[in-house]
C-alpha cells in the first residue's frame, strides 16, 4: 500500500460517526424479547440442569408478559398522525421500524400467541415426564443413547430461547419499514423454527423430514423474496417503504421492473402464509413438527407475515394497486376453494388442520381486497381481527391434539378419534369450539372475523371474492360439521381414543383460547374498537 | 471496448460456465469447487462495480468459510461422492421449462426496465469499509443488531440438533 | 458501459440456481443452488447500487452474505441430523410425507 493512500485514510479516520438515533422506549416490546432470548442461552450455559426447564419457563414467560406490558404502555404512548390517511404512531430507530397502530396491535397479539406457545412447550406430563422436545435430536429413534438419556431424564431446554428468538423475528417483521429489514426479520423468524421442526421426541424421522423440507422451500422461497427486493431497490433506488411509494405514485423508472419485484415479493410471502400454490409444505411440516411448536407457528407465522404483507402492499406499493390487484383476487379464490375441498379429503387432524390453515389463508387474502382507509370496516383492522381469532383457535385446536394420545404418543388418525365426546366430553366440546369457529359459525370467533373480511371486501368492490368466499365457507362447514359428528356419534374404534392427562399449563391454553373464541363471537365490540383505533399504517 | 467491458466479459463468462457446471456435475465434491469458481468471479464483478468491501467479504465468507462448511458437511454425512453420486430427480424437463421462462422472464423484464442507464465512470461512491461501516452503524443499525441475533440463533440450534451423547 | 449485462448475468445466475434446486437429488447440492440464487440477487443489489449512486445495496449484499452463513449453519444442522438417523442426504428419500 503506498504512503499516499494510507495518509488518505488517516486522514479521513478522526471524523466520528455520529451516534443514530434510536428512541430505546418505543422498540421497548422488542428489545425484551431479544433479551429474554439470549438471557435464554446464557441460563442454558450457566444454570444447573436441574433447575434448567424451569429457570427457562420463568425467562419465558416474564418476558413475553414484561413485553406485553410494554406494549400496552407504547400504544396507550402513540400520537394521532393526520395525514392523508389517519394513523397513529410512526417511524423510529433510523426509520427502520414503523412502531404505528397495526404494528403495536400484531405485537400485542403475537405476545399472546407466544406466551400460550411458552405454556404449550412447558408441558411435561403428557409422556412420562419428560417435554415434546428430543434431547437426542440426531440419533436413531429408540437407539441405546436415547434411552439412556430418556432414563436419565435428561433434557435439553432450547426451544424456549429459540422460540423467543422466532417471536422477535416476527414482531420485527410485522413492524419493520423497509425492505431489507423485512428480509432480516424473515430469517430471524424462519431460521429457529425450521430448527424446533426437527425436535419431535415421538415420530422423528417425520419430524426430521418436516424440518428439512421446510427448510429447503423456506430457503428457496426467501430466495425469490430477495430477488424481487433487489428488483424494487433497481426501481426506486431504496428500500424505504415511504420512499417506494412516492417513486411508484411518480411512475420514474420501468413499469416492468417494478411489476416484476412486487410477484417476485408477493410469492415469497404467500409461501409464508401458505397461500395456494405455494402451500405444498405445510401439511407435511404442520404434521411432523412437534404439536406445540405446530400451534405456535401456525398463529405467530401467519399473523406477522400477514401484517408484513399488507404494509409492504399497501404503503410501498398502494400506488400500484390496480397491478397487483387482480393476483391477490386469483389465488385468494383457488386458496379458499382449495383449502376447502383438500381438507375433506384429509384423515389426519394435523393435516386436516393444515388444510384449514390454508383455507384461512386465503379468506385473509379477502380482507386485503378491501378498502385502505375509510370510516367502515378496513382492510387492516378486518385482518388484524381475524388473525386474533383464528390463532387463538388454532392453538387451542394444536392444544386438543397434544392431549389425544396412545402408547406411541400422540394418535392422530382421525379414524381413532371418534367417541371422544364419551371419552373426554370437555376436550370433545373444546374442539368442537374451535372447529365451529373455523367454519365461521355464529356466536364463535371465527364469525365475526369471516364477516368482517367479507364486509370490507364488499365495500371494497371485490363481490365477486365475497360470493367465492361464502361458497368455500359452506364446503368447509361440511367438513367441519362430519368431524363433530365423529367425535360425538361415532362408535369408537377398539378401545376408542386415551385423552391424557396434562399439568394445569395445557389445560390453561384450552381453557384461554375456548373464553377468547367464544367471548370474540359474543362480545366482539372491544377488540373490533381497538383494531379500527389502530388506523392505517404510518410510514 | 474499453477493459471494464473485457474483463466484465471475462469474468461473466467464467461465473456462467461454472454456475452451469455447480447444476450439472456429476460428483458432488466436484460441484463444490466449482461454486467456489463462481463466487471468486462473482467477487471480481464486485470489484468492477466499485463495491470494494463487498468483494472481500464474499471471498472471506462465502469462499473461506461456507464452502469449507459444505465440504464438512460432505465428510461428516460421508455422502458418497464419486461420479455417479450427484444424481437428478425426474422433474428434469418440467424445471428446464419452468427456470427458461423465468430466465426470458426476468432478463426482458430487468432490459427493458433499466432501459439504457450507463453507469456513469466519474462520479464513483467507492464501497470502502470506512463509507460502509458509516452506513451500517447509523441508517441500518436496528436490522444489523437483529442480524447479529440470527446468528446466535442459529448457532444455538445447530448444536441442539447435532447434539449426540449426553454432553 | 451500461448496467444491463450485469443485470443481465444475474438473471441467468438466478435461473441456473433455480433450476438446480428442482432438479438436484442430494440436498447438499440443492443447498449450494440456493446459494447461488442469493448470490445473483447480490450482484442485482451491488450492480443497482452502483447506478443510483448510493450504498443501501452494497450494504444489502452484507447483509445477504450473513444470512446466508447463518443459513448454511440451521440446513447443514438438519442434513447431518437426518444422516445420522437414516444414513443418507437424498431428497427423494426423505419420503415418509407424502408430496
């Protein structure tokens, strides 16, 4: 290196870098979990494994509610911003987070979904004492290993500090304000759970096979993503959402470069939310993941990637709409109906689930056919209510299925299900809950949610979706309704099903998500307030 | 025909052909290296678009340290790796299909859209460590922290997976 | 000299590594597809940065490279695990679940 370059860079070292500006109490919910994640590793290093399980639920658990609490106290703290939309809120930390009402209200509820997935994990007098989670992930199923850790009770407690580590990425991802924050965030929710996948103490080749199928897609797809970001960044020179949106309201650049990185974009984040046709993973991962790690991401990934997807469609890309528009209608019709008609088919509960978790998908993408701002029901707040009631009953329906078990663990089959209701007329009643609320029956969650996507995609102008949306509805119902009909009339096969039974942790998740499912249908009015007080996004 | 444009011709070639051999080898050991080709004429492209740390960081990283961890991964699977070991799966023609169209696809799509724009040689942001590390810790801070967390992340739940023995 | 023959080469790149993803058996393989799909998304990002004249993409195409470290780390964790309990890295024999 020559003398004048290394002067040059002398030279130019004494110019500090001016601190950023980060407001440290409103990404408060955040950082907690962060915390509450790597304090997670440390107590797995530090602490003694025989307090470890429950040192790691109390970090667990004290942070998620400490993050709830924050939450609470930054929305209670958000300004009314008027501008051409009403919101609340705005940008912070260098504009790379959007703490607004839709963001303050998804954290909310994904702290409510982690905290019954913390209580899910936690359980451990379902088999012998010992946690859903291997602690011998990479030997033979049944090898002298195993059984000698099995003997030995000894477990690993991981997943609590990997879960914390999934919900950070996903409130991240439901807030972040630009592009290249939303890939980070990406990973950091898809990275651990892919992980927690391969976990399964029962059944771990499926559970192995689960893992690296979603992982292998999970890559590919974000791939895509990524790909359609670097094809916006080409378009409007940035990655800030505000700043996309005014290139795109501007019309500088190519059309075409913009029109492909919005269904480059779209795709990876329909295969997030398992949309049609890129749902093809998740009955298998639904079913071989570990039942709670199950629950937890059936309502955490759906919700964050739902929020992410409205306020990358709706602030960058509002402009653009009538361009992305008709992709949405397409695949939240084959969604709906394909998700409708496959679960009819289905004889497993977990991927009878899967299946309806799919159809759900695509009754959300209904809600984004709606309007953006506007004194009804709007898209945002149609969406946010839905994704409340249907995670609350999907983790309660994951719950149900934790319980239903034979000697080789958890009996999926939905065959070895029937006469349930005279095995077990609690958990029958609870599942039937959950299921009427998929179907969208009154009095249930699930009703008011359906009606209220349905309702601002008909103000919105998108009939059609809503006609579609009706048909695929009752299809389900038939479905839903054969199952109930199993459960309570149907003549049980040999023994008929064992319902095991759990510490007061899992019957507290049943307990939560039957009160939130009913008191949804019944008493709506306080949740349907805060959703629409939460306004539109702030970019 | 200025150097940029030879070189750039140089090293696009050579990135293309090896990329094509990383699909099409027949053992696996031999589609590694060839990945490492690509990425090193990858790493020159990036020299030729004034992205100097860039280059760097994809040499260390990704030619250092991630194909060292695939081959690792080759040893420790003890996959077998003599010809033959890299076989296709049947869906051969439907992804030829699907990958020319989205070649066509992205290709037209990204001419047309930047129609013409000529980088212009004078006025050069060189991507120095000093202009990039200014960038990071201000304007991207948040996600580069949370990006530190994905690390960990990872870490912590490779070794849970791996995990054999008691410890 | 213009930006498309970068843009140009990364959309072939892109579709190269897609292809091997479908096509490609072992999963180590499909793996190092991936990589060179999230490498031709970093030349987009460095070439584009290049002609708006700022550094966000350069800063993008780090970020990408971390990720994809930490990525390689979580599907080698996987692949070695599923070796290790059936002694194989094939996709195709992963096939209890049903396509």
């Amino acid at each position: 290196m020559s003398a004048v370059s290394v002067q040059a860079i002398v030279g130019a070292a004494p110019s500090p870098i001016e601190a950023p500006d980060v407001d440290y109490a409103t990404i408060s919910p955040l950082l907690i979990i962060l915390g509450a994640a790597v304090l997670g590793v440390l107590v797995e290093a530090f602490v003694p494994r025989a307090y470890r399980f429950v040192t790691q639920i109390a970090v667990a658990v004290v942070g998620v509610v400490a993050a709830f609490v924050a939450t609470v106290v930054v929305g209670a703290g958000l300004d009314t911003v008027d501008g051409e939309v009403t919101g609340r809120g705005g940008p912070t930390a260098m504009g790379s987070l959007s703490v607004d009402g839709p963001a303050v209200v998804t954290w909310a509820m994904l702290l409510f979904f982690g905290l019954l997935g913390v209580l899910l994990f936690a359980e451990r007098r379902l088999d012998g004492g010992l946690s859903a989670f291997t602690s011998q992930a990479s030997t033979p199923p049944g090898s002298a290993d195993e059984r000698h850790a099995t003997r030995l009770r000894i477990e690993h407690s991981e997943v609590f500090p990997l879960a914390m580590f999934a919900l950070g990425g996903m409130m991240f991802f439901a807030s972040a304000n630009d592009l290249l924050g939303m890939f980070v965030a990406l990973e950091v929710l898809s990275l651990p759970l892919y992980l927690m996948c391969g976990l399964a103490r029962r059944r771990r080749l499926l559970s192995q096979e689960a893992a690296m199928k979603y992982f292998l897609l999970g890559a590919f797809s974000s791939a895509f993503f990524l790909y359609g970001i670097a094809m916006v960044y080409g378009y409007a020179g940035s990655f800030g959402l505000a700043e996309i949106s005014t290139a795109v309201s501007s019309q500088i650049g190519g059309q075409n470069l913009l029109l492909a990185g919005m269904a480059l974009i779209l795709v990876g984040l329909l295969f997030k939310v398992a949309a049609v046709p890129f749902h093809a993973w998740t009955p298998d991962v639904y079913q071989g993941a570990p039942t709670p790690v199950t629950a937890f991401m059936a309502a955490g990934t759906k919700a964050a990637a739902f929020v992410a997807m409205l306020r990358i469609f709706f602030v960058a890309f509002g402009g653009a709409r009538w361009d992305w528009a008709p992709a949405v209608w397409a695949i939240a019709i084959i969604t709906m109906l394909f998700g409708a008609i496959a679960s009819i088919a289905q004889t497993d509960v977990k991927r009878m689930l899967a299946y309806s978790s799919i159809a759900h998908a695509g009754f959300l993408l209904v809600g984004m056919a709606g309007l953006t701002s506007g004194d009804g029901v709007t898209s945002v707040s149609a969406v946010l209510f839905y994704l409340v009631a249907y995670g609350a009953a999907a983790i309660g329906a994951f719950a149900v299925v934790t319980l239903v078990r034979d000697a080789g663990g958890e009996t999926t089959h939905l065959g070895r299900w029937a006469g349930l209701g005279k095995e077990s007329p609690v958990l029958a009643v609870a599942f039937t809950i959950f299921l009427l609320s998929f179907a969208g029956i009154p009095l249930t969650g699930g009703f008011i949610s359906k009606w209220s996507v349905f309702a601002a995609a008909w103000d919105g102008g998108a009939w059609p979706l809503v006609v579609v949306g009706v048909v695929a509805s009752a299809l389900a119902l038939f479905f839903y309704i054969r199952v109930v009909v199993l459960l309570f009339f149907a003549p049980p096969q040999g023994d008929g099903p064992t319902v095991a039974v759990p510490s007061p942790l899992t019957w507290s998740v049943v307990a939560i998500t039957v009160a939130v499912t009913i008191v949804l249908g019944v008493l709506p009015g306080p949740l349907l307030d805060l959703v629409q007080q939460a306004g539109a996004f702030v970019r | 025909m200025t150097a940029v444009t030879v070189v750039f011709a140089a090293m696009g070639l050579v990135a293309l052909v090896s990329a094509f051999l990383v699909v099409t080898s027949d053992q696996i050991i031999h589609a590694a290296l060839w990945l490492v080709v690509t990425l090193g004429a990858v790493a020159g492209l990036y020299v030729l678009l004034a992205a100097e740390l860039v280059a760097w960081v994809q040499v260390l990283i990704y030619m250092g340290s991630v194909v060292v961890l695939l081959l690792f991964a080759l040893m420790l699977t003890r996959t077998p790796t003599g010809p033959g070991s890299a076989t296709v799966t049947r869906n051969q023609p439907l992804a030829t299909v699907v990958a020319g169209a989205t070649t066509v696809a992205l290709g037209a799509v990204m001419w047309a859209g930047f129609g013409g724009e000529v980088i212009d040689e004078d006025e050069v942001r060189v991507g120095t460590a000093a202009r990039l590390g200014d960038a990071i810790f201000r304007t991207w801070v948040l996600p580069f922290e949370v990006l530190s967390v994905v690390l960990l992340a990872a870490l912590v739940g490779a070794i849970v997976l791996t995990r054999r023995g008691e410890r | 000299m213009t930006v498309e023959p970068f843009i140009g080469l990364s959309a072939l790149l892109f579709a190269i590594g897609a292809i091997g993803v479908l096509v490609r058996r072992n999963a180590i393989v499909v793996f190092m597809c991936v990589e060179l799909m999230l490498n031709a998304c970093n030349l987009s990002f460095v070439t584009f940065a290049r002609a708006h004249g700022n550094l966000d993409g350069q800063v993008a195409a780090f970020f990408v490279m971390v990720v994809a470290a930490a990525e390689v780390v979580v599907g080698l964790a996987i692949i070695v695990s599923i070796f290790r309990t059936r002694r194989s890295a094939s996709v195709d024999d992963a096939s209890l679940l049903k396509l």
